[in-house]
C-alpha cells in the first residue's frame, strides 16, 4: 500500500512562491504517473498538475501554466510543485495522489 506526506505549505503573499514535497513509500514509485490535487475551502477536488513515470511529460491545468512546475526525483521517490507568482485563488489544500490514494495534505494560504 502505497503512503503519500506532504510538506512545504504555509502562509505567503501574493506573488511569493512556495515549494511543496511529497514523500512516497510502500509502491515503486518510478513506475507511476503522479499528480497534484487541490481543494478550496468550499469547493471540489481540482487536479493540478500530472507528471508521467517515463519521459517524465508534464501536464497542468490552465489556471497554473506558466506559473507552477511539477518535478520528480524517482531515486527519493519524491514529488515536488514550485509554485510562482502565487495568487489569493491558489489557497486551498494540496495533495500528491498515485492513483486513488493520497497525503493528508498540506495547506497553502495566498494572502497579504
């Protein structure tokens, strides 16, 4: 069974960046296209961004292109998101997911 932990949340001011981690254990991680989720206080799950176990093709939703970078490091197996010029909107809950499973998150709050 797969375990997903987060790291890295906090509080920031729009335009600041953040880093988050997301450490893996339990499955070959290598093997795994990853992905990052999110959730605002009152509103659905929203994917993020993805990255694919191989090539390492990166996708990300409209809302963060150019502005956020999914990355991996399949030898510490370990997940990261930079986060740039980060806006009030972005607050919510992050979450790595493989497959169904997920962290417990870690909160990032946008606000000056």
């Amino acid at each position: 069974e797969v375990q997903l932990e987060e790291f890295g949340g906090g509080l920031v001011q729009p335009g600041g960046s953040l880093r988050l981690s997301c450490a893996a254990s339990g499955s070959p991680f290598k093997n795994y296209h990853m992905r990052w989720v999110r959730q605002a206080p009152g509103k659905d799950l929203e994917w993020v961004a993805g990255i694919g176990s191989g090539s390492g093709s990166e996708t990300y939703t409209d809302s963060v292109k150019g502005r956020f970078t999914i990355s991996r490091d399949n030898a510490k197996s370990a997940l990261y998101l930079q986060m740039n010029s980060l806006k009030p909107e972005d607050t919510a809950v992050y979450y790595c997911a493989l497959r169904a499973s997920r962290g417990r998150g870690t909160q990032v709050t946008v606000s000056s």
